[in-house]
C-alpha cells in the first residue's frame, strides 16, 4: 500500500511539474521536482533541479545538491554546475579543476575564455596563456562574448574578448614594464569592438598608472 501511495504522489508531481513547466513557474518546478528527490531519488532529478537552482542565480543551493568535490560519479550537467556554480561563489581555483573537465570532453573557445578569465585571477599566467591562444586561434567571427559590468549588458566578438584577457595578462606579468605591450593588445582588442567598455576601463587604468609611474621617475 505504501508503494501504491508512493507511485500515486510520484505521478502526482510529475503532472504537477509539467503544469507548471507550462505556466513558466520555475518555483514551482523546482517545489516538484524537489517533492520527486524526495519520494524518488535518483541522479537525473537531482543535477536537473541542481541546473535550475543555478540558472536562478541560486548557486549555493545548487552546491548542496551536487556537491564540490570531484567524483568519478560527476555527470556532464553536474560538472557544469560545479564549474559556473562555484564561479559565481568567487571560488575560481575550485570552479577551474571542473572546467578543465569540461574543456577536456568537449573543447570550445567559450571554455577556453572561463578557463583564462579564472587562471589570470589565482595568478596562473602561463596557463592562461595556452588557453588564450587556443581561443584565439578557435573563434570564428560570429562567435560573441556578453558583459555585465555596465547596464545595459553588451556583447561584443569573443575574439576582442581573448584580446582582452592577453592584455591583462601581460599586464600581470609585469606591471612595472609591461604598459605599452598591454595598451596596444587592448587597442587591437578596441579596433575590433570599440564598444568595448570594459577594455577601455582597462586602458585607462593602464594608462594612469602608466603616467603615475613616468611622473615620479
């Protein structure tokens, strides 16, 4: 009898996940599925509710399902929300070890971009480095990168943004020296994208630190 409830309540909420799949109601997909873990777990209902507590910007509640550290047992869309997840949590060496992962099944500039972006932040240059260039060498002139730091969000070509990203990372290298090779990878970057805000705030920063740095010699 208890099996028969059971099946009942799963069919129960099923029905109830799709209505609301339907009505767009994402709480309320995410109340189902969470009813379904709980009256039948299984790993495919967990890492779905995981990717939409993370396409809600829920990040942490995304964790708690899947977990941060690696596994044998991590499928695709778990290493996924392992990798943005902690990403957004400002945890860039954790979310890299799962990027990797993923850039290893499946390479693609897009990868190659999050996996550069985070190795400049923990100060690992030279690795970014290999990554930069496999996204420059990779990206097609249709490929496009979105950013966030000014309303409203722009995009500009992915290629512009591995400029971008060689630019600061040369700059990591060596801020005391590396100036002027920074600024005219951020101009090569500009030229493709003068939209590009965030390369700009770059070029600036660069330039008056530059300019700081002539005025006290």
């Amino acid at each position: 009898m208890n099996a028969q409830s059971d099946s009942n309540l799963v069919n129960h909420y099923e029905a109830y996940r799709i209505q609301m799949q339907q009505q767009g109601d994402i709480q309320g997909i995410i109340n189902a599925m969470t009813h379904l873990i709980v009256l039948q777990p299984n790993v495919y209902r967990k890492d779905t509710l995981a990717a939409i507590y993370m396409n809600e910007g829920k990040y942490k509640q995304a964790l708690s399902l899947v977990g941060i550290e690696k596994s044998d047992s991590d499928t695709s869309i778990s290493t996924e929300v392992k990798a943005y997840s902690l990403k957004a949590i400002n945890e860039p060496a954790r979310a890299i070890e799962f990027f990797e992962v993923l850039f290893k099944n499946n390479p693609t500039p897009n990868l190659a971009y999050e996996l550069a972006d985070l190795k400049i932040q923990i100060g690992d240059i030279t690795s970014a480095a290999l990554n930069i260039t496999y996204g420059i060498a990779n990206t097609s002139a249709d490929m496009m990168k979105a950013y966030f730091e000014s309303k409203p969000a722009y995009q500009v070509p992915l290629k512009a943004g591995f400029l971008y990203l060689k630019a600061i990372s040369k700059f990591t290298e060596n801020t005391e020296s590396n100036h002027d090779a920074s600024i005219s990878i951020l101009d090569e970057a500009l030229q493709i994208a003068p939209n590009f805000n965030l390369a700009n705030i770059a070029k600036e920063a660069i330039l008056s630190q530059r300019d700081a740095k002539s005025s006290e010699e």
